[in-house]
C-alpha cells in the first residue's frame, strides 16, 4: 500500500482518536464514559501498528513524526499511572481487579477451602465425642479449660470504650495471619501455608465443638458469625496467594522459572492487598459491633448478610466490565476498518 492510500484508509481513526484525546485533554478520563474508554484503547492499538507499519514502509519523515506524537499522546492515557486519582485507582481496584483475581485464583483458593471446611468437621466430629481430644489437636493454651459462659460474654465483655484499642489489635493479628499464609507460600513451597490453614480450621472446629458440649453452641456461631464470613473468606484468599507464590516456583511450564515466579507473585499481590483490606473491615467489625448486646438472632442476621455480600460480591464485580473488554476485543479482530498488516516485500 502507497503513502496516500494508506493516509486515506487510516486517517478516519486518527481523526476519532485525536478527538478523544483532545476531550481526555479537558475533561480528564472520567469525562469519557465505558465505550469512549474502550474506544481509546482500540484506537491506541491500532495506531501502534499504524506506526509500526508506516515505519517498516519507510514513509515520509512528516508523517512518521505525527503518528509518534499521537501514539505517545495516547499511551499516556492508556497506561500513564498519574491520569487516575488514587481514589479512581482504588475503586478499578475493588470494583474489577480484585474480584477478578479471586475469580482467576479460584483453583488455589479453592483448596484452601477445601481444607478449612474438611478439617473444621473433622475437628468438631473429634471433640464433640472426647472434649478432652482438644489437647491432641490444639495447643494448650488455645483450649479453654472451663467454659461457664458463651463466647459472646466471654471474649467480647468489653465496654465501647475499648472497642477502637481491640480493633486495632484484631486487625494487626489477623493481617499477621494472612501474610504468614502468604509468606509460608515462598519459604516452604506452600507446605506452610497448608499447615496455617489446616491449624485454623481446627481451632474453629474444636471451639466451637467445645462451646457446643457446654450449651453455648448456637451463640459460638452467632458471635462469630458478623465478622466470620469476611476473616475467615480473606484468610482462604491469603493462602491461595501464597499457594500460587508456591506453583509458579514448582510449576513454571514453559516459562522460565522467574518469569512463573514473577508472574505469580503479581497475582498474589493483587489477592493481598485485598486481603488486607477485608481483614480491616473484619477487625472493625468485630471490634465495634460483635461486642454490643444484641440478640442471638440479630447478630446471626448479620453474618449471613455478610456472607451473602461477599459471594455476590465475588461473583459479580467487574464481570460487566470484563464482557465488554472481551467484546471490544472480538469486534477489533472482526472490524473491517482495522489496522493493515504489513506487506511483504
């Protein structure tokens, strides 16, 4: 294709992404809406291969310069770190990337579910036959030695007064948790982090058998429940993350093995920072709602509609947006205006 020819059948995209640019330009990226947006990236990929085509043709220097100018013009939106605010950052983050990463991680994590619920009944089956079988499976000073009250009048009898220091201290110790199921993924090759998940689902499952042989099984799960569904579903994610840190070392396929790792741990990383956030609303839960006074039922109510939100949640958000790239990516291979391949010579 000749210089005119190949201007003429391209300068149409240009022209469309020289306008969204020059809105971008006033408005900022949140003056364009979804189809803008994926309109900016289609436009930017195909007038990359523009560039790379009008290069390997050897055209005019004039005509070289303007599609530099416009591809950098463009990537600067498409990938320029300083175009979204941190609050825009943080909502792409919770809104898409997190949930979909979970989605995307759902075998790793998948285990560590498995597990969890597995030895939690073994647990509980253990226990609620021989109380003193606790000992076996938990470490002395985890097992309560008499229980005369339920979990709610026990662990959680302090005043409102307390309840940001008790925050501050569930949080902290529950994010130690995530990240040594994390950490155990790159030390000992996921065999840590199996070990983590395997001790805390016997601690619930033997507790909680405990609480039941003293009469006090319902308000065990009652009280747990609010606060339960988010620490106990971020400490899964944690060890998914730090059972794909393990399989990208074990695993690499036909990478090379930092290649694997490094991709891994990109992925893991994303899952982490979720966590984190999940254990803080966890911790703020439980430190500021499980202890108020409210009846058995009401404290269960609101476990489960934190259950219910957090699958929704993880099934859902950002689906909508991933479609629409799927679709934006299709009608790019299927358009007839796309960008032209290179001749041979």
């Amino acid at each position: 294709m000749k210089q005119r020819e190949f201007v003429k059948a391209r300068g149409g995209a240009w022209n469309d992404l020289e306008a969204l640019l020059a809105r971008a330009g006033r408005a900022g990226l949140r003056g364009l809406d979804a189809d803008e947006l994926f309109r900016l990236g289609r436009l930017y990929r195909w007038v990359t291969s523009d560039l790379a085509y009008a290069q390997g043709h050897h055209f005019d220097a004039q005509l070289l310069h303007y599609l530099n100018r416009l591809t950098a013009r463009a990537h600067a939106y498409v990938y320029g770190g300083s175009v979204e605010s941190w609050r825009g950052r943080a909502w792409i983050f919770f809104a898409r990337t997190f949930p979909a990463e979970v989605r995307r991680s759902w075998i790793a994590i998948g285990v560590c579910v498995a597990l969890t619920i597995l030895w939690a009944l073994a647990a509980y089956a253990i226990v609620s036959r021989n109380p003193a079988d606790a000992y076996a499976l938990l470490p002395e000073a985890i097992v309560p030695a008499h229980i005369t009250k339920s979990l709610h009048d026990s662990n959680f009898a302090f005043g409102s007064s307390e309840s940001a220091a008790m925050s501050s201290f569930i949080i902290t110790n529950n994010i130690r948790v995530a990240v040594a199921a994390f950490a155990a993924g790159i030390v000992t090759l996921g065999a840590g982090t199996i070990y983590l998940i395997v001790f805390n689902a016997l601690m619930l499952g033997a507790l909680g058998a405990l609480f039941a042989q003293a009469g006090f099984g319902p308000d065990f799960w009652a009280t747990i429940a609010p606060h339960g569904f988010i620490e106990l579903t971020a400490i899964q994610i944690a060890g998914g993350a730090g059972l794909l840190i393990a399989a990208g070392v074990l695993f690499p396929g036909r990478l090379r093995r930092r290649d694997s790792i490094a991709i891994a741990g990109r992925r893991a990383g994303v899952l982490i920072a979720g966590v984190a956030a999940m254990l803080c609303l966890a911790g703020t839960i439980e430190g500021f709602f499980s202890p108020l006074r409210y009846a058995m039922n009401v404290r269960a109510g609101v476990g489960i509609a934190t259950g219910i939100l957090l699958l929704a949640y993880f099934t859902l958000a950002g689906r909508a947006t991933a479609n629409r790239a799927a679709l934006s990516a299709d009608t790019d291979r299927l358009a007839p205006s796309s960008a032209p391949a290179p001749a041979r010579r």
